[in-house]
C-alpha cells in the first residue's frame, strides 16, 4: 500500500516536472528557428501509394506517416503513441508492415506503400476488412486500420515461414493458430479491448486462403 | 525533432568520409530507436547519413563454415534464415523475443547492437541521466529500478542493454567488423564491444567516432541444444526484466549469457564450468558482486530460476 502510494506520487511529480521542462523548452526552438540555426531543410522524395505515383517536396523531419496523412490526405493510417509502441499508425511498404511513425518520408524513395485506403473501399473491402466487420474486431475503430494492414501481411509472414516467439520450434513451418496470431499481432494495441475478435476474424481470412 | 540534412550514402567509403566531414551527423537505417529518440531531442544530430543503399543485406557462408551477416540484414530475415534456424537457433529465438512483427521487419542487425537504453530516466528529459546529459547525476539510483542493472553498473549509471540479439550473439561468440573514418577496417569481438558504464555512461561501445557497422560475423556452429528464455511483465512485447541465452551440450557442458541484468550483454565464461552442477552455481559465480538496489533485487532469483528453466529445457 505504502509503496504503491509513493509510486502514484512521483508518477505524478514526474509529469510536472516533464510539462514545465517542455514548456520551457518550446520557446527556445522556435527561437533558434527564427534565428535559423534550426531551420527546416525541405527535400524532394517519389514512392507509390497505393498504385499512384507521388512527388513530394517534404521537410526532412516528416514521418512517412505524417507524409501520408498531412500532405496526401490519407488519413486512415492513425497517429496514435507516435513512438512504435501502439501500431495505429502501421502500412505496408514493399510488401512488409512497418510503423509508419518511425520512418523518415524521404528514406522511401521509389518504394511501393499501401495504407487501408489501398486494400479496400466502402462497396469493395479486403476481405480482411470485411472480417473485421463480420467478427466486430473493434470498438471505437481507431487502431482498426493498422490491426488489418498489420493482420493481413501477419497471414502473408505466416505463409513465408517467418518464425516467431510462439513456436516451439523455430526450424518447423510456423502455422495459423489463436497463439500464432496473437503473438504475431503484439504490436498492435486496442485499448477497447477487441482482441478475441481480431483473432476470429484473422483465423477466417487465414480458413479462407488455406 | 531538430531540424536536420540528409544524404543518401552511395558506398561504404563515401559513408564514413561524409561522417568524418560532419561531427553532428548521424547513420540512419533501420531508424526504429534513432528517429524515437530524435523526436524527444535526446538525439539532436544535424545530418543524417543513410547507409540503407550500402548492400550489406546478406548473409553469407565464410570460409571458415560460420556466417557473416551484413550490417542491415532485418532481424525479420536474420531469424528466419534457414541457416541461422537450424544451426544458431538460440540467436533465431532471440530475435523473435524481441520486439514486434512492425518493428524487426525495419530494425537492422548494426541497429539492434547500437540501440540504447529504455531506462525511464534516460528517456525522461524532466530528469537527471548521466548517459543523456554527463554530469546531470542518475535519477535510477534512488529511483524506480524495477528494469535496471544488478551487475557491472556504476554510482554513475545502472542503465541496461535493453537487445535480446546481443545475448545471443554473445553467447554464440560473435564478431563486429566496422569501417573507420580512414577506411581501415577492424574486427571487434563481441565482448569488447559493448561497455561497462564506469564514469562514462554516455559512451555505450567501443566504436570510434564516425565508425560504421558493416558485418556481424558468427564462428562456426557449436551445435547443442539452444535456447533463448525471456521473462517480462506481459507475454510479448516488452523488454526482458531477466533473459537467458544458453548453449547446452550432451555432457551437460555449456554456455549462458544474460539479458536485462547489467549495460551489456553479461556472460562470464569462468562461470560455465558450474553448468554442470545447476543454475545456482553458475548464478552465484555470474553474479559475484552483483549490487541489486531494492526494486530490482529479484532479478538474482529471477535469472537463476530462468537459467534453470531454460537448463531443463534443453534437457527435454
């Protein structure tokens, strides 16, 4: 109790102390912009999204997120923690998912990137989408896009032979299983708490290409 | 984030000499804990210099039967390469405890070896790290040290090497090859490479200044049975509090290294002859003068029942 009553005050204290260090820390930057000692340096970057090809002239700061939804319009991709810790913001580039929030835009030159808008739209879904429809694998929606851009390119892993942590065996051919997907989907948080119906509804797109 | 410049490195040389050129930038590839890190302006560089164009994505035999992994090989690829499944399975099993599917599928091996600390107060601008600021003093010590170091830390520094892969590769007795700003290159044994906070906390590595990562190399397979154990607050996704790599042989001889215990990777080979005789003689001499603080005290216990799970594991 003592314990657990001291952890809540220095929680607390903890996040006074980082609020007013932020807030001091704000004016400098803007004024080390002003005098241009920090001044933004745009480059110029060309990848595909979602089959289009597109031409951006972006500060070299931005995140591929921030880059599809800011200056692309795509805002189905979600910022959610903005550190790979909660998986909302998740796309798939060159065939594999990644956290869109921890790559720069212009380190995608010529690369191939499909967010949710991509895999389906209203009247014609993924069938990952309409699984998660069908099996209500969200509640509020907000980590939805990245839970099935992340399931379906699971799927794709899965049938590659990538390992992972759940297998007993790293040298046997990993399978679809409940354990399998949740392990494999550990990078992608729901604080509704759908998690058993994600499951069921990976479990029937996986049924359905087996 | 401070703003920053960016170039794409066309060749090794061309890397290190635009490094040398430039004393704030920074190597970028995978970017997973770099950019993290940057968006805090824990990590201010002023030009990043991405090396992903380099064409260090293989994994090849070398001629004396091991494998060398180039420095950007994924650690999706690195642990699912049939070679390294089948005859360096501690270090495939090692790789899949860490992290997410996000993640690895970006993160690279060099990045894996030089990514930080987690410590909460190196990560916490709001208060004091000598391994973010030198000379600001170390909040962990008096702090919530539940994660932190119980061996080989400092008055300075109780700060954890948060890879998994590392335990794994040295246990497996890896080497680094690097590329200097000179273009001279070098091989560091993976015990050297990693350091021991001391005085100096900020520095983590060996490395010198602008020197590149360019391969990861492994001798050749020392069979046994190879088991990567993880314990952590929830089932994935997290960083060890304790983690074991062991290479058990027939005769019950053997080798283990720990994860989440101290700032590097902690093996001590004078301890493994105690393999034979059960996880608590090879624990008590591992962790000779080992300095738990009152959070983090556990973790003795901790790594003697994982290294004992982990022992009758590979017995099975």
């Amino acid at each position: 109790m003592d314990a657990a009553h001291k952890l809540e005050i220095s929680r607390r204290g903890v996040l006074i102390v980082g609020a007013a260090a932020s807030a001091v820390a704000a004016p400098s930057v803007s004024e080390a912009q002003a005098a241009g000692a920090d001044a933004p340096v745009l480059a110029k970057v060309a990848f595909e999204v979602n089959g289009t090809r597109r031409e951006l002239e972006l500060d070299t700061r931005t995140t591929l997120l921030d880059a599809l939804r800011e200056n692309l319009n795509l805002t189905g991709s979600k910022k959610g923690c903005d550190h790979g810790q909660c998986g909302a913001c998740t796309v798939i580039v060159d065939g594999r998912r990644i956290n869109s929030c921890l790559t720069l835009a212009v380190m995608h030159e010529g690369g191939r990137i499909t967010t949710i808008e991509g895999l389906g739209q209203p009247g014609a879904l993924h069938p990952m989408q309409a699984a998660f429809v069908k099996h209500d694998g969200f509640q509020c929606g907000y980590c939805t896009p990245g839970q099935i851009c992340s399931a379906v390119a699971v799927l794709d892993e899965i049938k590659a032979g990538v390992p992972s942590h759940a297998g007993a065996d790293v040298t046997a051919a990993p399978q679809v299983t409940s354990d399998e997907l949740r392990e494999r989907m550990s990078g992608n948080i729901c604080r509704c708490g759908a998690y058993s119906n994600i499951i069921e509804a990976i479990t029937e797109v996986a049924g359905g290409n087996a | 984030m401070r703003a920053f410049s960016y170039e794409r490195a066309r060749d090794p040389q061309a890397a290190v000499a635009a490094m040398a050129r430039t004393p704030d930038a920074k190597f970028i590839a995978g970017g997973t804990n770099l950019l993290d890190l940057m968006k805090l302006e824990i990590e201010r560089p002023g030009r990043l210099i991405d090396v992903n164009g380099l064409g260090f994505d293989k994994i090849e035999a070398t001629a004396d039967g091991g494998l060398r992994i180039g420095a950007l090989v994924r650690n999706t690829d690195l642990a699912a390469d049939e070679r390294v499944r089948r005859d360096y399975g501690v270090l495939s099993r090692a790789l899949v405890a860490g992290a997410s599917g996000q993640l690895r599928n970006k993160a690279t091996t060099a990045g894996n070896l030089l990514q930080r600390t987690r410590c909460p107060y190196f990560y916490d601008p709001g208060q004091p790290c000598n391994k973010r600021q030198p000379g600001s003093g170390c909040g962990a010590l008096q702090g919530f040290s539940r994660q932190l170091a119980v061996i080989g830390g400092s008055e300075a520094c109780i700060a954890t090497h948060p890879s998994d892969m590392a335990v794994a590769m040295r246990v497996l007795d890896a080497s680094v090859e690097t590329l200097n700003p000179e273009g001279k290159a070098r091989r560091i044994p993976i015990a050297e490479f990693h350091r021991l906070p001391g005085d100096k906390p900020q520095i983590d590595t060996t490395l010198g200044r602008g020197e590149l990562i360019t391969a990861v190399t492994l001798p050749r397979p020392i069979g046994g049975v190879q088991v990567y154990r993880k314990v952590r607050d929830r089932a994935s996704y997290a960083f060890a509090l304790v983690s074991v790599a062991a290479v058990v042989q027939r005769d019950g001889s053997g080798r283990v290294a720990f994860g989440g215990v101290a700032h590097k990777p902690w093996r001590v080979e004078a301890a493994e002859p105690a393999m034979a005789s059960g996880a608590k003689a090879v624990v008590d001499r591992a962790f000779a003068g080992a300095k738990p603080r009152h959070d983090n005290a556990f973790k003795l216990l901790l790594a003697e029942r994982t290294l004992a799970a982990a022992m009758a594991e590979a017995r099975a």
